[in-house]
C-alpha cells in the first residue's frame, strides 16, 4: 500500500507560473533557461571562432577531470536496473494496482525507441564498426586495426555503446519521474525526483537549479542528435539527388525539420509523436529486412549470435578505465557515447515516463533495458556486419576505410542492389527520426519549463522546438569544419553535472520504493 502522507506535499504543478499571452511559464526556470539558451545562440553566430575554442576547452577539461565519474556512473546504472528486474520491488505498478496502460506495448515500444536512440543508430550504425577496425580515430583495446580481432572488438564495442549502459541511463530516470509522479501525486518533473531528499525545497531553488541543468542537459543532448541527423541526411541527399552537402543545405533541413516538428508538436502525442514513431518503427523494420536480404543474408543472422557473444566477452575489459592502453579511444567514444547517453536522459526519460503510466516496474525496466538492446544488436549487426565485409573484401567506397562517418551508411548501400530506393527510404528514416527527436523533445521542455502542466497550449511547446532547431544550427556553424567535435563538446560539458543528479536520483528512487 503507497505511504502517500510521507510525500504529502501541498504543491500542484503549475503553482509558480507566470501567465503570458495564455502561455504557461514557470517562473524562474522558463526565463532562465530561455534567455540563457538565446544567449548561447547569439554569441555563437556572432562569434563562431570564439565559441569553437571555448566548446573545446571545456571538452577537454570535462573529459580530463570527469572521464572516471562518467565511466563508474555508466557502470552502475546498469547494476541497479538489473537489480530492480529481480528485486520485489519489480510488483510495484506505476500509477497503483487499478492502473492500466495508455498505450498499447507495440506503439509504447516504437515511441520509447524513436525518442531514445533512433537517428543516432542511422547515423552510427555503419560508421561505427568501420571506424573501429580500421582505426579512424582508434581502436577498442588498442587491438591491431584489420585483424580478427579487431572485426569481433569492433562489434563488440559498438554494441556495448549502444546495449544496456544508454537503455539504463533512460531508465533510471524514466522510472524515477513516472514513480514519484503517478504514484505519489507529485508533478512530473526532474525536481520531484528528489523530493525525498529535499522536502519542500523541491519547489525553491534547489528544485529551480535541478530544472535548469535539466533543460540545458537535453538541448545539448538533443541538439546534437540534430546536428547529427542534418549532416547525414544531406550527405544522403547528395548521394540520391546530388544536392550540394554544405552548411547551408544542413541549416535549410534544419530549418524545414524544425517546421515539420513544431506541425507535430501542435497536433499533440496522440497525432503528432505516436503516429510518426509507429511510421518510424515499419519503415526501420522494411530497411532491415532489405539489407539483410540484400547482402550475405545468413551471414547477417549468423553474426547477430556472434556479436551478443562479442558483446559480452568485451563488456568487462571496455567497462574498465583503469590503466587502459587505449585511454584515447575510450575518452573519445565511451566516455563521449556516456555523456551523450546522459545529456539525452532528462528529455528521454521524462518521454518514457509520460507514456508508461500502468506499468510494473520490472516490465517497464525489462522492456527499456532489455529489449532495446536486443534490437539494437540486431540493427548494428546487419548494418555494421556488412559493412565490415565490404571493407574486408575491398568493396566500393567502403574500401578504404571512412572519411566522412555522415556519408558511411551511403557509401554502405551503394554496393547493395536497388541502391538509389534504398538510399531514399534512410533518408526519409533519417528525417522522421529527425522529427520524432525535435518534437517529443520539444514537448519535454515545454513540461520542464511549464511548470509540470501537461496542459500547456500546444503552440508554446512550438517555442522550444524553434530554440532547438537554432542551437543544432548555431553549433553547426560554430563548429565549423569540425562541428562533429563543437557537438559532441557541448553535450560533454553538460552531461558531468547531470551525472551527479542521476546517482542521487537513484537513492531518491530507493526511498520512495521503500515506502510501497
């Protein structure tokens, strides 16, 4: 039976707004986080150069005194979502015992994944495995690039990215907020988290600064994502229409997404989001299956076996970060995949915990944390398995290695048959994932800033969608010719202060369970 007197709070979700043009504003966190966010656009534009060296310096030094933090945190998030699988606590319902799911699992499952990590799969999915085993930037335990070994290390590492550490990241947050939100009352924000650590002071500042690093967390997140999805579809574009792949073609798609996400966004989760993350979901199947057809198919389902066992026999020696020979390539990639992974938690898991209401604990957990997984597994082993015998057999543009990791997926489907069909349909996937990302993220903002009202008029969720859309823009251009790296440096620097939040998150969790 819930203890509802110990969380027994008088404060209602939109209590400190502040009411503009009907809009619903939490005072401070929507103008904190709003000035601050059209600051960080300004100053980029107006002094790219500038911007580049300080996304870099605090990379560098983000990386350099926190890449342990980063490394145990991943670590553990996983033990403790295994732990609530087989724990009592997995009886728990989400919501109560009367309480029944909104969603039906196969639309629940296709929105959870389409928000969580489907345009950076289509983006990495080849580059990846490729990169690894011919050492682009590195290689996984410092093995000899184009070995044996180096193809199973490849595979391995790329599905230790992509497996159980980002699915329990999401976890851990999605099953915090839907817990302290359904089942006791409070609102469905990160702040209420802590509520049995914090007490009232959820509501003040402490609570006000747990929002804000919020906030920023999932627009460097999901900015990211952004940029990455703008490179690679025109990188697609280009390969199927010969459409310039320049800045100003990426900033035009950024532009055109944006408007196709803040459509979506207005029209709401019932026929915005879930309608495009069940489109999402078929047409990713229908490539799979193509792909998998199309080239050595029994290879590609024999490998998906081999590489869960590659997964598993790298998984202790990559989770380690003591005395590495490869301390470059994990700094690089784990630690960047980690810090990703976080930055994208506040946005992905308030997502899932919106629609999971209804849900155990331990088949929301098992679900989020298992069967992603395995679907990622599979996704990385087909793509990536033929992509590393292309560059194996010295096959096409694959051949040779990477140049540019936009490109890699396009470069794999040209030795593919049907390749200008094929070529079209990732592009198409790539912009739907572009706009399922945009628009659940925009709605996870709106939530954050508006106080916790899920009933904020649907135009102002348009608000953060046009911010997101200008920070993917203004780290593109501030990146340069390097804006992979301005990316990936402003979701590192994000991404430490949340890892904190996270763990005391899961002493949060703890407590409120304890209280069932």
């Amino acid at each position: 039976m819930t203890s509802q007197k110990q969380y027994d709070s008088s404060y209602k979700a939109g209590r400190d707004n502040i009411r503009i043009f009907r809009m619903e504003l939490h005072n401070p966190v929507f103008f904190i986080t709003a000035l601050l966010t059209i600051g960080f656009i300004a100053g980029t534009l107006l002094f790219p150069a500038d911007a580049k060296v300080i996304l870099e310096q605090a990379r560098n030094w983000s990386i350099g005194n926190f890449d342990w933090l980063v490394m145990i945190s991943g670590n553990f998030f996983v033990l403790f979502c295994l732990l609530l699988i087989v724990l009592p606590w997995g009886k728990v319902r989400l919501g109560g015992a009367s309480a029944r799911p909104e969603f039906s699992t196969l639309s629940w499952f296709s929105m959870l994944f389409a928000a969580g990590m489907g345009i950076g799969l289509m983006f990495w999915c080849v580059a990846e495995p490729v990169a690894y085993y011919t050492d682009w930037s590195g290689t996984p335990l410092n093995v000899q690039p184009h070995s044996p070994e180096a193809a199973a290390a490849a595979m391995g590492a790329a599905l230790y990215h992509w497996g159980l550490h980002p699915w329990a990241i999401f976890g851990v947050v999605a099953l915090s907020l839907a817990f302290f939100s359904f089942n006791k009352g409070l609102p469905l924000l990160t702040r209420s988290i802590f509520y049995p650590l914090l007490g009232e002071q959820c509501w003040r500042w402490p609570g006000h600064i747990v929002d804000v690093v919020a906030v920023f967390a999932t627009i460097f997140g999901l900015a990211t994502s952004l940029g990455l999805g703008a490179k690679q579809a025109t990188g697609g574009l280009h390969t199927v229409f010969g459409v310039a792949n320049d800045l100003a073609t990426q900033l035009l798609l950024i532009a055109i997404i944006t408007a196709i996400a803040i459509i979506s966004v207005v029209r709401g989760l019932d026929r915005g989001v879930k309608v495009l993350s069940n489109f999402n979901i078929v047409v990713a199947l229908l490539l799979l299956l193509f792909v998998a057809g199309a080239g050595p198919t029994l290879a590609s389902i024999a490998g998906i076996g081999e590489n869960l066992w590659n997964y598993a026999k790298h998984f202790i020696p990559l989770s380690d970060w003591i005395g590495r020979d490869d301390e470059t390539w994990y700094k690089n990639w784990t630690v960047f995949y980690w810090a990703w992974w976080i930055s994208w938690s506040p946005f992905v898991g308030m997502f899932i915990a919106r629609i999971s209401k209804g849900r155990t604990v331990r088949e929301f957990v098992i679900a989020v944390l298992l069967a992603p997984t395995l679907v990622s597994s599979i996704w990385m082993s087909v793509f990536g398995g033929i992509a590393l015998d292309q560059v194996q057999l010295g096959t096409g543009a694959l051949a040779g290695g990477i140049s540019d990791p936009s490109l890699a997926l396009f470069h794999m489907l040209e030795n593919l048959p049907f390749t200008i069909i094929a070529s079209l349909v990732a592009v198409v996937l790539v912009l739907t994932f572009f706009i399922t990302s945009a628009d659940s993220g925009s709605l996870v903002l709106d939530i954050i800033t508006a106080g916790g009202r899920l009933d904020s008029p649907r135009y102002q969720r348009a608000i953060w969608a046009i911010l997101l859309g200008f920070i993917a823009a203004a780290l593109l251009i501030g990146g340069g010719s390097d804006a992979l790296s301005a990316l990936q440096a402003g979701t590192i620097t994000m991404a430490v202060p949340f890892t904190l939040v996270l763990l005391l998150a899961c002493l949060c969790l703890v407590l409120g369970l304890l209280s069932e």
